[in-house]
C-alpha cells in the first residue's frame, strides 16, 4: 500500500480521504457479510435450526421475605 503524507494534504482533501476510505469499508463489510450469510446458509442444512436471542436472559428475582435474613430469637427476660 503505498504511503500518503497526511500532513502534506489541505482540509479538503483530508475530508475527502476519509470519505472514501469510509465508504470503501462499508463495501468491505458487506462483502464480508454477504460471504459469512451465504455460509451460514450451507452450514444449516448440517444442524439445528439457531433461535436468534430476542435479549438477554433475565435473572430471576427472589421474594423479598426469601431474600431476608432470619432475625435470631430474643431471649425472653425471666
């Protein structure tokens, strides 16, 4: 890859660097993920249908009288 002299470059083209440089990894990352469905599509006929998560699993809360701690018994006076 040849080297480029950012310093060297007006605002201008600095901004229409980056541009480009953006625009060309969208391309590559839709490429890519076009590659990895078209796989994914040819590995399922091998496994189990995947559920995609709907989000993260929920962590049960206990009951408030559950989550207490036992009080300890009071002597009585005699």
């Amino acid at each position: 890859m040849a080297k480029i002299d950012l310093d060297s470059l007006s605002i201008e083209e600095l901004a229409g660097l980056r541009d480009h440089a953006t625009d060309k990894l969208f391309e590559k990352v839709a490429a890519r993920r076009a590659e990895l469905e078209a796989e994914l599509e040819k590995l399922a006929q091998y496994g189990k249908p995947v559920k995609k998560a709907e989000g993260a699993p929920v962590a049960k809360v206990k009951k408030a009288d559950e989550a207490r701690e036992p009080k300890e018994p009071v002597a009585k006076a005699a």
